[in-house]
C-alpha cells in the first residue's frame, strides 16, 4: 500500500475556485509528482504563513489568509487598522454591481509633531485641521550639489533665485518626465505629484566654487477633504475630526474584484439569493532579532527563538530555517480509512498513483487510464462519498502527471465550476483549456 500524506485544513475553502466543499481534506501521494500539485491548490485555497530567516538576524515572515463573507447586500472587513466596507446589489444576470466601496479609519491624537499610525505605518503629523492633514515620516539625508536619485527618482537642480530661498527643480521618475519647472522653498515641503513622496529643502552651503544643498526626504501623504487620495486617485478623502475615510469614486465601474488594503477580492460565487465573497489578504513584515525577548509566539503553535543570538523557527518542537505553515495539521494514514472521514475529499491523482482514488475507482464517471483521457489531459470528478453519503469527493486526476496538473489548475484558477464532470488540457505554455465533454 502506497503512503498518503493527508492535509487536513481546518477553515473552509476559499479564493478564487468553486469547489463547492464542506471542511474538506486533500489527500495525495507524497512520493508521487502529484505531490507538488497539491502545494499549488493549497497555496491558492488555504490560508497560511512563510516563515525565512535571513542571515539568523530577521524573521521575514508572509501572510496569505482567505476569507469567504456571506452577503445579501452588505458587508464589513474589520481590518488590523480601520474598517473595509462594500455595499451591493446583485443584478438578474447574477452579476454583482457595487455601490459603495470605502476604507476609514481613526487617527489616535492627530496633533502636529505627534505620532499617529495610518494605514499600517507611523507618521509624524505635520499639520491638521478640520479639512486637510500631512502625515509624514523622515527617510534620508542628501546633500547634492546638481541632482540626486531616490527610489526611481531622479531630482535634478536646474536653477537658484537670488536670495538663495527658491529652488527650481525637475523630477523624473523612471527616466520619465513627471514633473518639470517646479518651485521649492527653503524651509518648505514639497510633495511630488501622484507620490508619497516629499522633499524638504533645509539648508543651502556655500563653498569656495559652488554651492552645497541640502533635502531631507519623507513619506509622506496629505490628505485633503474632498480631493483624491494621493496614492490611489480612483479613491476621494473625506475627513470628519479624527476620522478619515477613502471612497471609491465609481464603484458601479468596478468589475466584480478589487483590492483595497491589502485585501484582494479574488471571485464571487452566487447561490440562492446569497452572494459568498472570496478574499485574500496578504500581509508582509519582518521581525528584528532585537526585538525578540527569548522567545516569541507569532501564531498557529510557531515560534521564533533566539538562541547565541540567532533567530531560529520552532513549530511542534522541531527546528527549521524556512517554513511554510498551513493553518491546520499534517497527519499520515491508511487512504481506506480516510474515506470514512467525515468531511468532502479532494483526491489528486489517479488509481496507479493515489490509493485512496483506487479505492472509489468503479465509482469514477469517467474511468482514468493511462490511455483515457490521453496525455496532457485531466479530468475532474464529483461523486457522492459511499462511505459518508452527505460528502462529496472531488477526483483530480489525469493520463499522467500533466494531466492531473491540467485538473488541479482548473480549480485553482477558478475554471471548475463544480460541475460533475469537467475534462481539461495542459498546454506548452502552462495555460489550460476545456474539452467538452
């Protein structure tokens, strides 16, 4: 009997497939190439975090969590920071039509030359009243005497006034034109256009031949009450006290996705009035050594621990450097006992390569050979668990490895609809397409 690696994932299916799946479990060959196919579902369906230690100094740690939000009309994202909202119609053709997309969020103590946290980053208030605040934070020094580049940047100084308080400037961002003849005064901020951007010219120095100029740069936002977000002009600024909101400007034009604060609608499924949205949230940031106080719980059972002044990964007691940790558990067991587990079943691969799908084989629609249903084709499959009749199992399998690729493809990218049946073909350059049947 061949070992079956099963992942059993304790949240339910997601992102931009439609599986149509009760807490299902994946089972899958873990010798078998089939094997890395399955990591392609699960990073596409499953929420989970990456862990990398760089150089035994910094946790480098990405997050993928997927949401489904039920709605008939309405709904919230309590974010880490503000609250994400949508409002919706659904349309005869079951299409969905948005009316209002907005993202607000409260400023604690917005007061100049205090602290504030927006948007996930801190800045200095450098100004605030009831219609307008610039939230900034220093990034650099430069001293130049003709241009200086930053972050794709190039500013270039072209000219000074005569009492040394004006600077005229041209700015290119990635060799482009973006902004040309500009005026900046010494002891002034200057926000470059459509950016985040500022400059800040604090000094000028003259030497024996020239002249030295100093700028400090900042990221910086200014935000405006009735204007448009400096970093997304598809989204107006209203500002009530303490409170900002983003509002997308034409939300009927959307079409059916968008993202908004790291948060990505990747489909909607629609059944009996009820519209379910899938979302994935993806979250990147880095944890110091230096911040680390022995030891430190970032979720899910993993830890990160300095030892010899070192950051290393602990989860479940072993050790590693690099790890990709699916929120659920990783069990090995018999595949004739994991059709009688209580949840839907996703099998991948065939009856030669998965024994869990050799044991449903006369149960197949379309029986799976290495002649049928040829090379490079992959066939998808819904049948009724025997053991547990209120289950489905989901076959994904093909004539050989590229065809059970085609099948998974399918469902990770969302072509599968939960049909029955669907048959699928791998091409040269990784796209798949649908044979009818």
């Amino acid at each position: 009997m061949k070992k079956l690696i099963l992942l059993l994932l304790c949240i339910s299916l997601a992102s931009n497939y439609a599986i149509d799946a009760i807490n299902p479990v994946i089972i899958v060959n873990k010798d078998s190439p089939d094997a890395n196919y399955a990591n392609i579902l699960m990073n596409e369906i499953y929420s989970y975090r990456t862990v990398e230690i760089i150089d035994g100094n910094i946790a480098n740690i990405t997050e993928n969590i997927y949401y489904s939000i039920p709605s008939t009309g309405e709904f919230n994202i309590n974010t880490d920071n503000g609250i994400i909202y949508a409002q919706f119609n659904i349309e005869n053709d079951n299409n969905i039509k948005y009316k209002q997309i907005k993202y607000s969020e409260i400023l604690n103590s917005p007061k100049i030359n205090e602290n504030v946290n927006f948007l996930g980053n801190e800045y200095t208030v450098l100004d605030y009243n009831n219609d307008e605040i610039i939230l900034s934070k220093e990034i650099k020094d430069i001293t130049t005497n003709e241009s200086f580049e930053y972050s794709g940047y190039n500013i270039i100084l072209k000219a000074l006034s005569m009492d040394n308080s004006e600077l005229l400037i041209d700015i290119l961002k990635d060799n482009n034109s973006i902004d040309s003849n500009v005026k900046i005064h010494i002891n002034e901020l200057y926000t470059v256009k459509n950016s985040n951007l500022s400059i800040y010219y604090d000094n000028i120095t003259k030497y024996t031949k020239e002249y030295g100029f100093s700028f400090k740069l900042y990221d910086s936002i200014k935000l405006v009450d009735g204007e448009s977000f400096v970093l997304d002009n598809n989204y107006g600024v209203h500002i009530d006290n303490n409170e900002i909101t983003l509002e997308y400007r034409n939300p009927e034009d959307i079409q059916t996705n968008f993202e908004i604060m790291n948060y990505k609608l990747k489909s909607v499924n629609i059944k009996n009035g009820i519209a379910i949205f899938n979302i994935l949230y993806n979250n990147n940031y880095e944890i110091n050594k230096d911040t680390v106080d022995g030891t430190e719980h970032i979720g899910n059972n993993l830890y990160l621990l300095k030892k010899d002044d070192k950051l290393t990964i602990y989860k479940n007691g072993k050790e590693y450097q690099n790890l990709t940790d699916y929120f659920g558990s990783e069990v090995a067991v018999d595949g004739g006992e994991l059709l009688k587990t209580k949840s839907d079943l996703i099998l991948i691969g065939g009856p030669v390569s998965n024994n869990a799908t050799k044991k449903i084989e006369n149960l197949l629609k379309i029986s799976i050979t290495n002649e049928n249903p040829g090379a490079n084709t992959g066939i998808i499959q819904k049948i009724e668990n025997p053991y547990n009749p209120e289950y489905n199992i989901f076959v994904l399998a093909g004539s050989d490895r590229f065809g059970t690729k085609a099948a998974v493809l399918a469902v990770s990218e969302g072509l599968y609809k939960n049909e029955d049946t669907m048959i699928v073909k791998l091409n040269n350059d990784n796209t798949i397409t649908k044979i009818n049947n």
